[in-house]
C-alpha cells in the first residue's frame, strides 16, 4: 500500500515546510496531522505535525466578496480554481528505513518532494517518547497549546493504551511547564476531555 | 530505553516497579522513591515515587518504618522514616487544587507537581563485603533509590536467633520477621522499660526477663507490684496469661509473697513469705521514704538519732501506744523536740497498716533469696495486696536491695582478692521507678547507686517506669537500653532521648507508636534503634523459653522411658 499523498513542497528549512496542495478533503490536510517527505535522496524522511494552513486571496475572490449574494455556481468555479492551498509543518523527527528520532533532520527536503501522511506505526514510534513536545513548546510561530492537544489527540490513537499515554503525556506536561500552572491546567483540562 | 520507561520504572525482570501491584515476588524490592537531599546530621530527604494505586507510597509509608537506601557505592543505608511531607513544585496548585470528581488532572499532579517526601535518618551503613553493619559516618548520594526494608535487610543488622540473641518483635508491618535482642549487652547494663499506662510495659518486660532467666543471662530480684510476673495474669477481658513461674521450667523462679494469703487463694505455688522484723529496719530503709512521709529534713535526721538511743527495737518503741520511759527521756534531755517525735510518730503509723512487719521472723528471708540469687535462681516477690500501697513498695524493694547489694559488693570484693568465683551477674526489676530514682534522692539511694557504679558489682537495674522524666538524668544516661513504648508527655519523649546522639529527629517516632504493644528500642542491646510491634506473649514464646505443656510432657516422659527400655539409661 502506497502511502496517502497530499502534496508538494514550496519551501523548507531544517526546523519546518510548507507545502502546497490543493482543494482540502475534508478530513485531509488537518491541523496537528503527522506527515514525512523524502530527504537526502530519498535514504530518509523528515516527519512533522501540521501548525498551520493557509488560503490566500486574489484579485477575484477580493471583487467577489463585494457582492452582497454571490451565487452558488461562482463561489464552486472559484473553489475549482488551482490556486494552491499552503500548509506549514512543524519538523519533529526523522526516519531511516524503519529507525524513527525525535529531533531535527540533517537536511531539509527539497522543493517539489511529496509529501504523505504518517502510518500509525510511524507515529507510534515518534512519539513513543516525549521529547517532541519540547519542539513543539520552542517553535515560535505555532500556538503551541493547542498544537499540543491535538498532536497529542493524534498520537494517542497510535498507542494501545490511550487513557494511560495520555497520563503519561500529562504527567510530562507537568514537569516541562510545572512552573506555568495556569497554562498547564488549560492544557490537561483539554487532554482529560479527550478521553 | 524511552522516556516512557522513566515514567514507569522497571526491575531487571523488566517488571513495573511500584507500579500495578507488588505481587511480583515476596523478595523484589519495592522502591520507595529517591534520595534528594539532607544532612548527616539532619537527616536524608526523599522523593516519594508516585504509585499507580492512588496515594498509596505516601499513606502507606509510617513513622518507624525501616527503610534502606542503596547507595551508588554499593552501600547500604538502614535507616528509620522519622517524617512525611506533602510538597509541591509550584505553589499555586494550593491555590487552585484539582477537582476531586476529575481523577485525571487529580492523578497527573500528584506524579509531578505535587509529590510525597519523607524525612529518613540512616542509622548503619553495610559496605559492600562487610558482614556487620557500622554506624554511618556518611550519606548516601543523590539519587540513590531507596526501598522498603526487606527480612534479609533485617537479619543483616539484628542477626540471627540464637541463645544470645532473644526474639522480641518484628518491624512495623513486617509479621514474621524478627527483631532479636543481644541478651548479653542487655544485662551489661541497666536498661528501661518506659511507656504510658496500657501500653504494654509489664508484658514486654515479662518477655525480656523470660529470656534473660531461660538463657541464664542474669539472677533477676523481681519486685513485682501489681502480680505482673510471676503467676498468672488476668487482663480486665478476663483474659489470662502464663507467668514466669510457670512458664520456665528449666530454670524456674522462686515465688516469695508478702500476702500469702492472696497468693494461695490464687492457686500460686510459693516458696516462703516474706517478712521483715521491726527489729531490722534502719533509718536508712525509712530514709528513702521521706518524701512520700513528708518527713523535714530535721525529722529525717530524728531518725538516726533514735535509732541510736532506742536501739534495734527503735520502730517497735516507737510504735508503741503506750509510750515509755526511753522516750520521755529524750524529750526530757532536750534533744527532740516534742512536736518533732510525734510527728515521726505519726507519720510511723502507716507502718502498721503492713502486716509483713512482725515482732519476730523464724526464717532468714533475705539470706535465702540471696543465696537463690547467687546460685542462679531468680526470684519474684510478689506484693498482692500491698501492689497499691507505694510507701511499702519502696519500704520492701529498697530494704531488700540494700542488703542484697551490699551482699554482693561483698562477694565480688572476696572474688577480686581471692580469685574467687564471681557472683552471677544480678538484674533487679523495679517498678514506677522515678519514685526511686527522682534526682531529689536518687543521689543518695540504693538505686541511684546502682544505676551509677555500672556493673562494677555484677548488679543492674531493669526500671519500668510510665513517668522517665521524674528520673535523675544522671541515672537516665546510665540506662543502656531503652525500650520504650507510647509517651505523649513532651518531658517524658524527652528524657528518655536524654543523652542519645542524633535521637531527636526519633521523638515524632515515639509520639506516634500505637497504643498498644509497640515500642521503640534504642541503645546497648540493639544496633540501631528500631520500631516494633512486640512479639505476642503466648504459646509460643512460651515454648521459647523451655514450657512444656501436657503433650510435650507426655512425648519427653516417652522418650526417656524408651531411652531408659533401650538401657541407656
Ligand atoms: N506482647 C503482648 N502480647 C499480648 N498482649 C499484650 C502484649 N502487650 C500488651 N498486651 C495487651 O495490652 C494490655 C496492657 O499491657 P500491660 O499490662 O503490659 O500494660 P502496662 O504498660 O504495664 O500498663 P500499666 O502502666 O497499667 O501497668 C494487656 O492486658 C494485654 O491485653
Ligand atoms: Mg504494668
């Protein structure tokens, strides 16, 4: 089985990329979804959490939106359209073969890579340990407390034990920002309405 | 290994350690948490680990629990837990506590933010080869784990029973695993017996002195004021118990009574009465009474002095209603003034209410009693219906004492120059001993004597007291070991810390033991002090000290009539 591809990539550093694709799937590309691409020749991939997705604008959309009933018809044209949609990745690991790291690539992957969803076995194995949160707490463009809860919503489902890993998950939580009580609560609040 | 793994710590088994249950094994350790700071002096603190059954490492973790830390150099420390704090990382959680009806954030905070500590104080350090445990001179490093005391931890610093060494308890919440006591430093030197009352004091007692009698450690002169020691004993349940006379059948006690006729409507089987001829008391019998009299100084010092004019009869004349010549002498020559003798008089009369003072004694009591003793043979002398009568407690124990000591400052003085045999060394038990030994006369009584001059003559005390802060601290410090049970009297706690190095962070030990048969033991006798739950007085221990009851009868009385059909006998 192929892995799911979503598509390719724009721009990339050693800390994160973005990647365009088209119309969205409903359930696909998603905030806090796992995904990897190729890098150094493919020998490798760098695996990432998906922070942001944005749509920009155009001339047209902007005379559109002037009108006050834009017909139905139009607004479908205008979703039609290959204007690509751009979905930034926070990198948190990398996997050679079958071996997966938390931590960041040795390179970054080069424009026009494919991008494809993680396999459950692969998230398993990146966030069998904790260390990602600390990447995801030092990226500074990403609202870190909400990607939070939901990479760790996502990585909870590749675990056999979800109510417990995300204890465990809590429990880290804790020590990582033990002194920003407040911003802890919210976060363990949000994990504990998970269950 | 994972970060995940730090979180649930494994054994070498890969087992979850603390974690799920500890049904693993009877010998895995379980850890308790990890060293984090302290003092030799002050003490080591510890990191609670979190448990996955909920609270359960901190509530379950108790004052005078034995615990050891395994140090990184191969080091173990055994140590006694001596506090238990809750803490936390970021006080603000005090403030905003997790809601009880959401067990999740409730379970993440207690692993991290908010976590258990207990205060431990390491006692004896093991190195890695040696075979004895040392006192510690060091502290075990950061991050050493530290794990509930195991049987083998135990036996490694109290050794093995033996017929030195007398079962006497087990650790708090380890049933079965034995605490032994070293019989010959416990003779060595005096030794206490402290508690409140119904703690269990007379039973502890009663065990220390079957083994020290069975083992033929010591001859003990047992004053037993309250019928504790020597027959039967009845608890106010009706429950009943066997007595040292009954239970040692090798080296059994002599009874004497000063109440024969409690003790033979009690069935008791006594070896004489006990009596003392007025015409033997001398002021400095009544001396130590004086406080308890009320007699003044200067009555006190009367005493002497009639005892010089009226001769041995002194008590009898005194006594005597109608009065004499001799007395009104002495009023007449001035030298007592009237108000002086009658009230020496007076306060004489209790004299009379002790009907084991007689005109005339056929035997020589004292004489046979310190024969038995230097023979080997202890003896209980038992008070019945005296037990409540303080003043003629202290009249008997200090009138006995001070002739059988003087006996065997004697004998051992006879032995020294003419390399003669020693006496047997001599324990003598007394109770409410701060009546004894309060530092008003303990400086110039028998047994402040005793307690001071060590075992220069071969003879100890065994004092059982509820009150150890009434007794002179020059003569606590004497105390060798210290067995105590409950005190919630801060004086008390503290006198019997008195003169113990490093005891004080023991005292929340001590304020906390149950109210019954639990007891702190510290000094001589032990290598460390250790919290006990008292071995049950019963069959058993019985047995230990060589009962035989009616089957065990009946299979010895077999064996030696078949040894004696096989003529070998
Ligand atoms: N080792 C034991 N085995 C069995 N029962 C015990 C033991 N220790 C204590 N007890 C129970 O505790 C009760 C009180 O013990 P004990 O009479 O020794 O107390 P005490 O400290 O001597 O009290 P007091 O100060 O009133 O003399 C006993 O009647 C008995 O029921
Ligand atoms: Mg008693």
């Amino acid at each position: 089985m192929s892995p799911i591809q979503i598509g390719q990539l724009l721009h990339s550093s050693i800390q994160s990329f973005t990647f365009g694709c088209a119309i969205p799937k409903p359930e696909m590309p998603h905030f806090g979804a796992f995904v990897k691409v190729p890098i150094q020749n493919g020998t490798a991939h760098a695996i990432g959490t998906i922070y942001n997705i944005v749509l920009e604008d155009d001339d047209l959309v902007r005379q559109i939106v002037g009108n006050q009933d834009t017909p139905i018809e139009i607004i479908q044209d205008q979703r039609q359209r290959q204007m690509p949609i751009e979905v930034s990745v926070l990198t948190l690991g990398y996997m050679q073969g079958t071996k997966v790291r938390t931590g960041l690539p040795p390179q970054p992957p080069l424009t026009l890579s494919h991008i494809a969803l993680c396999e459950h076995t692969e998230i398993a194995a990146l966030t069998s340990d904790f260390n990602f949160l600390r990447l995801i707490f030092q990226a500074s463009d990403a609202p870190t407390d909400e990607l939070t809860v939901r990479v760790l919503e996502q990585a909870a489902q590749a675990h056999p034990n979800r109510a417990q890993y995300l204890r465990t998950a809590g429990q880290y939580l804790a020590q990582l920002m033990g002194n920003d009580f407040q911003r802890l609560d919210t976060i363990l609040r949000r994990l504990e309405s998970l269950l | 290994m994972s970060d995940l793994d730090d979180f649930l710590p494994r054994d070498e088994d890969n087992r979850p350690i603390g974690l799920e249950n500890d049904t693993a094994s009877e010998e895995a350790r379980v850890r308790l948490g990890v060293v984090v700071g302290g003092s030799l002096s002050k003490g080591i603190t510890v990191k609670l680990d979190s448990s996955s059954a909920v609270g359960q490492t901190i509530e379950d973790m108790a004052v005078g629990r034995y615990v050891v830390a395994q140090g990184l150099t191969k080091r173990k420390f055994f140590s006694i837990v001596t506090d238990i704090i809750l803490d936390n990382t970021n006080p603000a959680i005090e403030q905003t506590p997790p809601d009880p009806s959401s067990p999740f954030l409730a379970d993440i905070y207690r692993a991290t933010v908010a976590y258990g500590r207990a205060n431990i104080s390491p006692m004896l350090m093991l190195e890695e080869d040696a075979k004895e445990p040392r006192p510690n001179k060091t502290i075990p490093a950061h991050f050493s784990p530290v794990f509930k005391a195991t049987e083998e931890d135990v036996n490694q610093v109290f050794g093995e029973e033996d017929d030195d060494h007398f079962y006497i308890g087990s650790p708090l919440d380890m049933d079965g695993v034995k605490v032994n006591l070293d019989l010959d430093r416990f003779v060595e030197r005096s030794s206490g017996v402290f508690g409140k009352s119904g703690t269990g004091k007379s039973f502890i007692t009663r065990t220390l002195l079957a083994a020290v009698i069975a083992k033929q450690k010591a001859s003990c002169l047992i004053f037993d004021m309250h019928s504790d020691y020597g027959w039967e004993i009845t608890n106010e349940r009706g429950k009943t118990w066997k007595g040292l006379t009954q239970i040692l059948a090798s080296n059994r006690p002599s009874l004497y009574t000063l109440d024969a006729e409690t003790s033979r409507a009690r069935n008791n089987t006594i070896s004489g009465e006990f009596q003392i001829q007025y015409s033997d008391i001398e002021p400095a019998d009544v001396e130590m009474l004086s406080s308890m009299l009320n007699l003044s100084d200067v009555q006190t010092g009367a005493l002497y002095y009639l005892r010089r004019k009226l001769g041995k009869d002194w008590v009898a004349k005194l006594l005597d209603e109608k009065g004499s010549d001799e007395i009104d002498t002495i009023i007449d020559e001035g030298m007592l003034v009237k108000g002086t003798l009658s009230a020496i008089q007076r306060k004489f009369e209790l004299f009379r209410r002790m009907d084991f003072l007689v005109e005339k004694s056929s035997n020589n009591v004292v004489t046979e009693i310190f024969d038995k003793l230097t023979n080997g043979t202890s003896v209980v002398l038992e008070f019945g219906k005296h037990g409540d009568n303080l003043p003629a407690y202290m009249l008997v124990a200090n009138y006995l004492t001070r002739r059988v000591h003087q006996r065997y400052v004697e004998a051992k003085n006879k032995a020294t120059t003419q390399k003669g045999a020693q006496p047997k060394p001599l324990m003598i038990v007394i109770e409410e001993a701060h009546k004894f030994l309060d530092p008003e006369i303990a400086k110039h009584t028998i047994f402040g004597t005793i307690a001071r001059e060590l075992r220069k003559y071969n003879v100890t005390l065994l004092v059982v007291d509820q009150r150890p802060s009434g007794i002179d601290d020059e003569v606590m410090s004497q105390i060798g070991t210290r067995v105590t049970a409950l005190l919630d009297n801060e004086a008390d706690i503290r006198a019997v810390f008195s003169g113990v190095s490093g005891a004080s962070s023991l005292r929340e030990v001590l304020a906390r033991l149950d109210t019954q048969q639990q007891a702190l033991i510290l000094g001589h006798a032990v290598p460390m002090p250790v919290v006990i739950k008292t071995r049950d007085y019963d069959e058993t221990l019985y047995r230990a000290v060589g009962y035989l009851n009616e089957d065990d009868q009946q299979t010895a009385y077999e064996s030696a009539k078949s040894d004696f059909d096989e003529g070998y006998l």
